[in-house]
C-alpha cells in the first residue's frame, strides 16, 4: 500500500508545486518586463481548464499517435517521480527519461501534421544538445561520489559537504539544462514563438491541459534532482527555498535574453558543456 | 454512446481499479511501477476524453478543417 501511495502522493505534490512554480516563473518574468502579469495560480488553473474545453482533432493528425504521445510524456515523467523522489534510484534513467522527452517532442509535433509542429519537430533533433550538459554532469558527478544511484550521492554529501561546492562545474551544466527545459528560454527552440507554439501547437483542449500536467511535474522533477544531487539532504524547507529561487533565477534570465536561433542554441550549450567538462576535469585532478 | 466515449469509460473503470489493487493488495515492487506509469497516465487520458467538451455537430468538420488553411 505504501509504495503506490507514495507514487500517487509524489505525482500530486509534483503537479500542484510544479504549476506554482511555473505559475511563479511567469509571473517573475512579468514584473521584469514591467507588467502585472497573471495570478502565480494561473498555470495551475489553466492546466485544470483545459480539461473541460472543446477539443476535435485534426484531420491531418496521425491518430491515435496524436493522443498516444501525450500519454507517453506522462508516463516517462510518472517515472521520474519514481526514479527521484519516490526510490531514489539511479541517474542514468533520468538520462534516458530526457532522451525520450526529446523523441516525445519530436514525435508530437510530427504527429499533428501541422507544419509548424513539423518544424518544432526538426529542432527537437537539433536541440538533443542539450542533454550534453546532463550526460556530462552525470558522468562528473560518478567520477566524484563513484555512485550513479541518488541514494549514494545523498549519502556521500551526508559526509562530504554539498556537492556543489566539490563539482561546481557540473551543477552550471545541470543547470543549464534546467535552463533549457524552463519556459520562454533562450535555448527553447522547440517552442519558438516563430513557430507558433512549436509541438504543442495543434495539441490543443484537454490535451494542452495533459501537456501541462505533465510539464509541471517535469519541472518539479528536474527542481528536486538540482537540489538533491547538488545540495544533499535538505529537508522540506530547503526544497521550497531551493527550488523558488532556482525558479525566479531561470525567470530572471528568460526575461532579460532573446530566444536564441537553433545554431546558436546549438553551439552555446555545446560550448558551455565543454569548458565546463575541461573545468571539471581539470578540479578533479587538482 | 460513440467509439471514445466508451473507449474511455472502459479506460477509466482499468485504471482505478488497477491502481485500487496496486493500493489494497501490495504486489510485488516491478509491479506497482507498471501500474503506476501506465495506469495513472491512461487515467488521465481517459478522464480528459470523458471531460472535454465537444463541438457542435454541424461545427464539427469546420474545427478539424480550421487549424490547416492556408497551407
């Protein structure tokens, strides 16, 4: 009884902290560009809104593939909840979780038939360079604990300190992907706003409201491993504090940067990756 | 009652009780997981399906049209 109410308590927690955040991050963002912006519970509101508007599906979509790839990003981040918060279990399927949220966004925006979903669909290929900084600061953070399971990295900083003071550079490479995956970001090339709203344009109705759902305990998830990888043991309120400043941080730099073409996003997160990579290489040696 | 709607009632009726069995009856861990990631996304599904609003009928052709003009 304990193991599935556990999942279900963490996918709730996830979905209602996940839509406040992001609810936060708009709403950050806003005040930046000096406007009042939404309520901080509209996201949540609006995922929840979405369920009871009129949906049709297009006749060019490629059913039941159209509605199938929402189910699948669903389920990949249900299993992040149980990979992180729920066993603890081991980064490499969180690698692969990212590895098939990227075959889902290049396969909704194909699915739907719409050329700027095509597009989006184009760029999600590009953009699988963005899990160079995770593949990256996964394998920093083995050489540095010799675990890949977060229930030894917990415990190595028990002993050792936080993380993110031993493997600097792999915390910037794991943030620069929360960066990418964090709404209206530079790196966001999937969801350019000259595509439209890139895969998830012809995802309207309740399936938008699905999307959400699952974006937000997306972005819980991708908050918590921040956290727990880099910061250690925290407790409940360093997770809320931890994971709102995270938030306002992300908002902050969204807000003041232009979304970047594909090239450029391209070539910064590689960039990125790869000085950060010879940096902590060469602390590890040090 | 058309195709989905009885598709997602019958969704809907699996998936609780699938995760009803993972809560009452604790079967082993791999178990609980597979229910977990395949049954509360196809409750999801399946509740969306049964909530959402339709078009009109005569409406209908115009919104699967609309989203494609012009291309």
């Amino acid at each position: 009884m304990y193991l599935m109410a556990d999942i279900l308590i963490n996918v709730i927690l996830a979905f209602l902290t996940g839509s406040l955040l992001l609810g936060f991050h708009r709403k950050v963002m806003a005040r930046i560009q000096l406007r009042p912006g939404p309520p901080i519970i509209q996201y949540l509101l609006h995922s929840l809104k979405f369920f009871f508007k009129e949906t049709s599906f297009p006749k060019t979509a490629s059913m039941p593939f159209y509605i199938g790839i929402v189910v699948i990003l669903a389920g990949i981040w249900v299993t992040g909840i149980i990979v992180g918060p729920v066993t603890k279990g081991s980064l490499m399927i969180i690698f692969g979780i990212y590895a098939i949220h990227k075959i889902v966004e290049h396969n909704s925006g194909s699915s739907s038939g719409s050329p700027y979903g095509k597009l989006s669909c184009v760029r999600a290929v590009f953009s699988a360079a963005g899990e160079l900084p995770l593949f990256a600061g996964i394998a920093i953070i083995y050489f540095v604990c010799g675990s890949m399971n977060i229930s030894d990295i917990i415990a190595y900083q028990s002993i050792h300190g936080a993380l993110i003071f031993k493997a600097p550079f792999a915390a910037l490479m794991f943030f620069t992907l929360i960066l990418t995956k964090s709404p209206y970001s530079p790196f966001a090339i999937t969801k350019g706003k000259d595509i439209v709203s890139g895969f998830e344009t012809e995802h309207y109705g309740f399936l938008r409201g699905y999307i959400m759902f699952s974006e937000s305990i997306a972005w819980y998830v991708l908050l918590w491993l921040f956290l727990t990888i880099f910061f250690g043991p925290i407790g409940i309120l360093g997770y809320v504090v931890g994971m709102i400043i995270i938030t306002a941080i992300t908002a902050f730099i969204n807000a003041t940067t232009p979304m970047l073409n594909p090239n450029h996003s391209v070539m910064l997160q590689f960039t990125i990756t790869l000085v950060c990579l010879i940096g902590s290489i060469v602390l590890l040696v040090l | 009652m058309n195709k989905i709607k009885t598709t997602s009632y019958v969704l809907l009726i699996v998936s609780v009780l699938a995760i009803l069995y993972a809560l009452i009856f604790c079967p082993a861990d791999w178990i609980v997981y597979a229910i977990a990631i395949v049954c509360i996304p196809f409750f999801v599904l399946s509740f969306g399906l049964l909530t959402m609003s339709k078009p009109k009928k005569d409406e209908e052709e115009e919104r699967r049209e609309e989203p494609f003009i012009g291309y």
